[in-house]
C-alpha cells in the first residue's frame, strides 16, 4: 500500500480488524508525529450519535433511564440513539425522540454537534432541542425493554448534571448548550423564556437577585 499522509501522521499499513451492523474497527500501522512506528486503532460507527432536548410549555424535561452494558451501570440521560448514514439526523432524532418517549415536538432547533471521542472513534454528534410536544405511547426496541422514562424540570436536570448524577456526556452537553444559547438568545425568544424562567427559581438566582437589591 502506498503511504499516506494523515495531518502528521503517515499510515503505512491499513487493515479492517473488526466489522458488525453496528460498527467497524480499523487498524493501522504509522510513523507517528516524532517519526517513529506505531499503532493506531479507529472504531467507525456506522451510525451518528443522535440527541434530543425536549422542552415542555411549563419547563419540564424528560429524561430516560436504562442499563447501559458497556459500563455495567444505571444511567439517566435525556433521549438519544443512532442515526443510520445517510439519513438526515434530524429526521433521526424525531424517530428517537418517538420510539423512546412516544413525545411528538411542533419545533425543534439544532442545538449542537461535536466529535465524541476523537482520539480513537469518528463518531460525530448531533443534538436538537424540541418544543410545541404531545404526548404519545412509545415505540421500544428490544434491546430497551428496561427503560424507564422520568418526567422532571429543567432545573433539576441541571442540577443532576452538575452533582454527577448525570454522567451522560451527550446529556451534559445538551443542557449545558441550551441554557448558554438561551443565555445570548440565541434559540426561538419563547423557547428562551421557557428555559431560563426556571433559572430565575434557582437558590444561586435568587441569591444573586438578594446581592443586586442590596448594592
């Protein structure tokens, strides 16, 4: 194989190590940035990382609980999933938002997108956040017979972000982008008053509200 260059990287070797429906792993022999030979191992999921914020007219969010087998663990997050190439994401976060909450969304705004892990997979993300909701009955795979849903406020999601409770990185993405783009206004004005009138009600609020009245 003639080698190629990858920014400073030069791939000697490449060969396919591992393929499922899901995902591919490749690995690769290289000269590293210093010139010396290594090895360097890629997972290729075949699927987009697919996110959903869904927002209620009182600021209420809905979060989904599961076993994630990976880590062996409980884990809350907020509703996510894969999206198949060459299918539009948002078109995929409707159909996760569905399947996992049965929550149908009027409006939905792209929230972000990000790398998951870029020192060893080329999975990319995609997050939405989605308002005007009705309600539904889900539509579950399988593989997610043990999910539990867990309707709840904004704030406390935020809350259950920052003590840990959330360890989701996808989910902790989602709402610390929204309350920021809602912070510079830079989502729907209505979608913005919704998400931070719950800021208002926090302690650190209205301590902050207490200072400035006391200045």
């Amino acid at each position: 194989m003639t080698r190629r260059r990858r920014g400073p990287w030069t791939i000697l070797t490449e060969r396919l190590g591992y393929e499922n429906p899901w995902m591919r792993v490749r690995e690769y022999d290289v000269l590293r940035p210093d010139g010396q030979p290594g090895l360097y191992g890629v997972v290729e999921p075949r699927n987009a990382a697919i996110g959903v914020l869904p927002v209620f007219d009182n600021g209420d969010t809905m979060l989904v609980g599961q076993h994630r087998f990976a880590l062996d663990a409980w884990s809350w997050e907020l509703p996510e999933g894969g999206g198949p190439e060459g299918t539009p994401p948002l078109e995929s976060a409707k159909r996760e938002l569905a399947e996992e909450t049965g929550l149908a969304a009027a409006h939905w705004c792209a929230l972000s997108e990000f790398d998951v892990s870029n020192s060893i997979t080329s999975e990319r993300a995609y997050s939405y956040i989605a308002w005007g909701l009705s309600e539904g009955e889900p539509d579950r795979e399988g593989a997610e017979a043990d999910m539990q849903l867990r309707r709840l406020p904004l704030r406390e999601a935020l809350e259950m972000a920052i003590s840990g409770s959330i360890r989701d990185g996808f989910s902790l993405i989602m709402l610390m982008a929204a309350v920021e783009k809602a912070r510079r206004g830079a989502l729907d004005p209505g979608l913005s008053r919704t998400i931070l009138s719950w800021l208002d009600e926090a302690p650190d609020a209205q301590t902050r509200d207490h200072h400035r009245s006391h200045r």
